[in-house]
C-alpha cells in the first residue's frame, strides 16, 4: 500500500472534525506509517503552543493508518484506550509536526501500537501508547 | 464562579479548532464541572458513530474547566498525560453527551482528575484519568 | 458471593508472589469489591513510603477480584491495560490502605474497571483504570 | 556508571518486596538500561503465566534503574503515572524475561520513560510508559 491509497482510505472513513487538520500522509511501512500535522493558527491555544487536542486527535488517527497499512485494507476497529504522555510544549512557529504509528502486536481481536510525535528538530514531543479492537 | 465565567474563560483561551465542538458548561461545583458536548454531524465518522478524537478533545477541555473552577481563575497548565478509556460506541443519533470532570488532587506542581462521559441514558461511554502541570 | 467465598477463590489462583501481599477483601458488592492492603516492613523502599510495585500488584489483584464478583465465579482472563496514577505517598506508619475495585463495564469480550486506593483518612493516594480480556 | 555499581545502588533502596524478584542489572547505557527478570515458580499464577503484578513491579524497578543510570545517581523520586500493556502471555517455561528501560525526556522536575518487556525470541510481552516527579 502507497501513502496515496492510504491517504484516500482515511478519506473515505474519517469524520470531517479530523480531516481539517490536514494530516499528510508521507510514508508507508510494514505495520507502521509516517504522517505530518501541520500546525495551524487555528490548533493554536492562548499559551502559543500546539494545543494537546489536535495531538491526541493526530494520534489516533495515526493508529488507524498504520492499522490499515498492517491489514492491507480498511477493517471495521474501534479505539479501546489511548494512553497520550506530553513531554514538550510545540511552539505555534514550527511548521508542522512528524507522527510515527506503528502496530507493536496484532492479535486475532485486540490489537496494539505505539506513536510518537516529533518536531522538525528530532526531539520527542508526545509520546502515546494505544489499544484497538477488530470489530 | 458560576456557568458563564467559565464558559468564557474558556473562550479566552481556548484554540479555534477546540471551540468548533461547541462545548457548553452545564454546571460548576467546586473542583468539578459538567459539560456537554453535542453530537454534531462533522464528529461522526465512517462507522456511523462519535469519533475518539472528538472524545478526546471534549475530556481534554473538560478537565481544564475543571482546574479553571478548583483555581478560581485560569492559570497557565498543561497536560502531561492523558489515558482515556472507549467502553461504548455514541451512535450519531444521540443529540449531546454529558461529560463530568473532576479534580482528584491538586498538588503545589501537579494536578490529578478523572473525566467521564455519558450517553443520556446515563451509560458511561468513555473513562478517562489526567495529570496536569501548573506551570 | 460472600467476601470468604472470594478470598478463597483468590488463593487458588493467585501467584505466591501475590498472596504475599496478604491482602484481605473487606466487602463484596455487584461488581465491586473492597480490599485492604497492610503497610507491611517489606513494602516500604528506602524513601520511607509503600512502594509503588505493592500498589500496583494490589490494584491489579483488586480488579480480578471485582470480575470474579461481577461473573460470580472465576474464568481465565488477562489483563490488556493497566494505568495507575500516584497522588499522595503513603507513609510507613499507616497501618494498612483500602481499596475499591469496580467494574464499569462489562462486554462479551472486554471489561473494563477503576479502582482507587484511599489511606485511612479517606484520602486518595493512587487511583487506576484498567482494561480486561475475558478469555 | 556500570551494571554492578547499578546493581548496588538499587539494592540500597528497592523495598524487600521487590528485591525477591531477583532483578539482575545486564547493560547500562546514558539514559537506558537492560534488566532480566527471571520467571521464578512464586511469580506464575494459576493460568501458568507470568503474573501481570510482577511485570509491572519490574518495570516501575527499571524505570527508577534508568532514572539513577541518568542522573549518574540515585536521587528522591517518585513514580507520577504507569502505564502498562500486556501484549502477550508470558509462559512459565521462560527462563527469564528481558527489561529495557529508557527516559525519553528529562525535564527539571518532570522525566518521561518507556519500558519493554521481551521473551527470549524478541517478542515483545509489554510495553509501558511512564512519568516521574523528581522532588
């Protein structure tokens, strides 16, 4: 699977709410995808910095991505839990930030990942652990 | 501090991407505040049903209402982890989940609560714990 | 189900490692259970506290016991998540800290719990939500 | 600092409860460490797997482990939040499971951490992370 069949599978099954953040799709592995959230003016908070809601929402949406790249198509899954940690604030200067999702187990019903969050820097930003189940 | 301070409070500082929920603020109890999120059009996805990331939003905010009430004024935090829990899936015809914040413990640096969200059948949808950083 | 009925339940299946806890179920309920934790000598690390790895094995054996009161009887199952949250230390010289464990929803496949750990003051010290496979 | 300097420094604090888990420091390196965790008989429950309460006890453990590998010594802590997935059983016949620990941020008073847990054959049985308060 390319980042563009990728893309367009997340059209065809995201909300709108989500598809305004304009995530990108840039790579595409095995169990595990790269995508870029650009960060707007508009997920900027008060204090200047990214707000978590647009990370977290990145996040999941991340897990599902790399949950297709893994099954090699669009299956009907739900989010169990999502375990988010926040290590740096991102300031509303940088341009956009990198995700890594990867599917660390995928079992016949549940299955498990972990996404990291990373400014154009290289460092860490946010940092989450999820389970989904296959419906 | 009553319903309307809060609700704009939270005007003042929240990102345009996070007031296109529509949240509106209930009720406020001291370190503790309701809140409902309505089920909009734009929040569902594919599957028919109130995606995560709007979830995630909406418990996100809710717990920084709740903070507002316990300081009796907004003060610069952020969140340093967020664990959310999907028991039930909100089908698109539920008009608004009700979410209940609480200030578990306030510490001089960190701040602990738990977040629940309720279908109006009273079901708990979604269970979420939250550390919080006073900056 | 009785809180003797669930204590021996507890000591055939538990790990010796566990059942040196000496953890004692004070109240069964639907669904919920109460447990009390004695601050023994060797739960207590050099800082003068409970430690951590005592709570977290109490938590876990806390929310086994509520499925088994919820199921009313033991069945294999695993835990899929656990996430504990410390709030206050607890000091050597309290005698012994309460639980409560509650499951907060039970599916055909998953269950899901919160479980809280309160010193004798009612204060809450640690305060966990969990994810469980029925097998 | 090297595994054995490690290895004593953590005798000095862990709570006697943890020392019976026999965790043996096997590499250090900045910021990360590796521990074995042998499957003794007293940490298998009834089901003939590794008990998820030992699991964590060692992972919190590696976490403090790669905390003092960072700082270059032991210095008061304290486990903020844990969190735990348990992606796979751990059978008894294991001889001994492998630890990895690593902080992935160290702030001023907050550091982050995550921690894998490793059968023999590479697979991966847990995965956690975690937040730390330095006080």
């Amino acid at each position: 699977m390319d980042a563009q069949t990728l893309q367009a599978a997340f059209a065809d099954v995201a909300a709108d709410y989500v598809k305004r953040l304009d995530l990108r799709v840039t790579a595409v592995r095995p169990g595990e995808i790269d995508l870029a959230l650009p960060v707007a003016a508009e997920l900027v908070h008060g204090g200047g910095v990214l707000c978590g809601q647009a990370i977290m929402a990145a996040v999941d949406t991340a897990m599902v991505l790399a949950m297709i790249a893994e099954l090699g198509e669009f299956r009907p899954m739900t989010t169990v839990q999502l375990q988010t940690s926040f290590l740096r604030p991102i300031p509303r200067d940088v341009a956009e930030v990198a995700l890594t999702a990867r599917v660390l187990r995928r079992g016949k019903s549940l299955a498990f990942g972990e996404i990291s969050v990373r400014t154009p820097d290289g460092k860490l930003a946010a940092q989450a652990t999820t389970t989904y189940a296959l419906l």
